[in-house]
C-alpha cells in the first residue's frame, strides 16, 4: 500500500516507518524536523519504496495515498510549551488537512492521541469512556486541548463525511531514538545517569507513570490501523505496569550502574498524579498486549542512549 506518515522523522515516526518499509509497504515520510531528525530517517532514504519530504501538517498536503498515519506534534512537554501556540495549531489545523486529504483521497486514517486527554485523572486506571480531567488554560493545555480538539474533528469527519477513522490514545512510550535532550523523564534519567550527572526528580517522586517500550507501541499501532472498517476506537495503548518516578530512578541507577545522586525539583503545574492505562479494549479488538518489561525495555534504550552520549 502507498502509505503517509505524519512526524515521520520522529521517534514513533522513525520506528513505524521502520516496520511499514519491512512489511512492503511504499512510505511518505513528511516532517518540519521540529523535534524529528533526518538521522532517525537516514537509514531507509535509499531505500526504492522510502521517500521523505519536509512539510508542515498546518499546511495543506495533496498527495495519494491509502492510509495515514497522522503522528506530527511535538510530544514532550519541554517541546511543546516552546511554542504552545504552533502546538495547538500542529494538533488542530494538522488534523484538519490531514482529514481533509483523506476525505478527498478516501484514504483510512489514524491519529495519535494521547493519555494526556484523560488530564490529571480522577479515574484510576483510565478507560476509553472516562472523559478526563483537563485544565484549558493551563501550561500543558496546548497540548492536551489540541489533541482533544483533533479527537474532536476525527468523529466529525466520521460522522459527517464518512472518513474511515482510527484514533489510538498512547501512554507514556520510550525506547531508542527518543531525543535525548527532550526533557522526558526516561530520557532524562538514563541521560543523567550515564553522564553522572543529577537524577532530577520533580516533587516528591510518588507520581505515577505506565511506560510501554517502543516496538509493542508499534505493534499495537499496526494492528489498529488494519481492524475491521466501523471500528474507530478512541482505544488505549499502552503498558499497564505503574511505576512511581522514584521507583524508575532506581531503576535506572541499577542498570547504568551510576553512582548519580537523585535531586529533588518542583513539580511543573497541572503535572498528572498517576496514569495507568485500561487496556481491556486493546485486548478484545487488537488482540494486542505489551510483551517487554520495563527492566528489558529500558535495557535495550541505555544501549542506544550510550551510543548517542558522549
Ligand atoms: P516526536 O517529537 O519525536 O515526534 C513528533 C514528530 O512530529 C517530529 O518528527 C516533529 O518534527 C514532527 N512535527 C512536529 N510538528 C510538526 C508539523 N507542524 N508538521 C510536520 N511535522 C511536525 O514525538 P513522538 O514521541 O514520536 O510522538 C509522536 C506522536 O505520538 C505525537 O503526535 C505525540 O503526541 C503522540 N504521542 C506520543 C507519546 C509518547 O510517549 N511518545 C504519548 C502520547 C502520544
Ligand atoms: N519528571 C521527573 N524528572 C524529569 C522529567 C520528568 O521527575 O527530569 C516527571 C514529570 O514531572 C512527570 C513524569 O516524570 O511526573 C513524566 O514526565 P514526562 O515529561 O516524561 O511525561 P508526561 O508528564 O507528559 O507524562
């Protein structure tokens, strides 16, 4: 199939256009290289079925193709505070061209929402039909409004159009190929902790994350784009297993074998408590779980984070 990727240089970007060049598939790659780089890329550009172009999602795109995968937002918060008002225009604007080409082009298309419309939850774990807990004015609401705001023009173009839809909530993911200067908290840590530098811990550590290594993300990804035509979602990914902040620290310390001391910052506004995704619907629809530990998972980054880290 002809398929485009939006955030393609990216990391989910980079690792998805990895397996849709593995199965056959003939990809576009389109990216502003904001927080994406041509290095995530440079190893598929001679590849015959592999093309990347630089473009910006707030601008229209006329191309043909069979699926999107619609991936292009900045994703850490570092990142997408830089320039909250692109982040909401990234999210919203990119949503709206992206569905228009697939109205057009009567192409399938899948977005990558996020956990972050669930907020700072009050519903542990979070299940598709809780509706979240989210500040709009806050330092983090570009992100989180514009993606609601994307989930939003995805069931409308579904329902008034009859644009055929995927939308995929993500949980927090790592792996290879996260920037390492991103401020994400597990490329901080093994960042920090293989310079010997300080783990910087935000409050007091106990706030929860579920972290889901790269390629069941991918996986699960995969497998939602190709279920059955009326199956929309919104569907979580994600990896169930919580951790505190605290607990990844030591993790990561164990692993590098850093003598890294932990320090403690103040928690950033609007920080979410504690998020673990109910990934019953994934299950039943994609028949998707994840399969690699966090102890694994973060194995395999430090490998490639010490290859990055001078
Ligand atoms: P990333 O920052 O590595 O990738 C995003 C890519 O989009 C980058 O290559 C960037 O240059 C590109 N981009 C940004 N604005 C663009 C624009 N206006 N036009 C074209 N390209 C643009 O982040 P990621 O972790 O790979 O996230 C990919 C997607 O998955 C994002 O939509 C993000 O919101 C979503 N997501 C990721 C996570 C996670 O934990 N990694 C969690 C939830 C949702
Ligand atoms: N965090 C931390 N130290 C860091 C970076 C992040 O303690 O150096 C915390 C952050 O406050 C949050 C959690 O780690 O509670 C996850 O942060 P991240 O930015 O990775 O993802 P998000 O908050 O968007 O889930």
């Amino acid at each position: 199939m002809k398929i485009l990727v939006t955030g393609g240089a990216g990391f989910l970007g980079s690792h998805l256009c990895d397996r849709l060049i593995a199965e056959g598939h003939e990809v576009l790659c389109v990216d502003n290289y904001f927080t994406g780089t041509r290095r995530n890329i440079a190893h598929l550009l001679a590849h015959p079925m592999f093309e990347a172009a630089r473009h910006d999602v707030t601008f229209p795109l006329y191309v043909e193709t069979e699926r999107i995968f619609n991936l292009a937002c900045p994703a850490s918060p570092v990142h997408y505070q830089h320039d909250p008002v692109q982040t909401t225009k990234t999210s919203v604007h990119g949503a709206i061209n992206m569905l228009g080409l697939a109205k057009r082009v009567k192409a399938r298309i899948l977005q990558a929402s996020t956990s972050e419309v669930y907020g700072d939850p009050d519903v542990h774990p979070q299940p598709e039909g809780y509706w979240g807990r989210v500040n709009p004015i806050g330092i983090r609401s570009c992100y989180d409004e514009g993606k609601r705001c994307a989930e939003t023009l995805f069931f409308d173009y579904h329902r008034q159009h009859r644009v055929d839809i995927k939308v995929m909530r993500i949980f927090n993911t790592y792996g290879p190929r996260m920037h390492p200067n991103d401020g994400r908290v597990v490329s901080n840590f093994i960042v920090q902790a293989l310079k010997g530098e300080d783990i910087t811990i935000y409050g007091d550590g106990q706030q929860t994350r579920s972290f889901c290594y790269v390629d069941d993300l991918i996986d699960g990804m995969l497998r939602l784009m190709e279920t059955e035509a009326g199956f929309t979602g919104p569907v979580n990914v994600g990896n169930p297993s919580e951790f505190t902040m605290l607990e990844l620290a030591e993790l990561v310390l164990n692993l590098t074998k850093s003598r890294s001391r932990l320090v403690f910052r103040p928690l950033p506004s609007d920080d979410p408590r504690q998020r673990q995704p109910d990934i019953a619907l994934a299950r039943e629809k994609l028949n998707w779980e994840p399969k690699v530990s966090l102890h694994d998972g973060l194995q395999r980054t430090i490998a490639y984070f010490r290859t990055v880290v001078g």
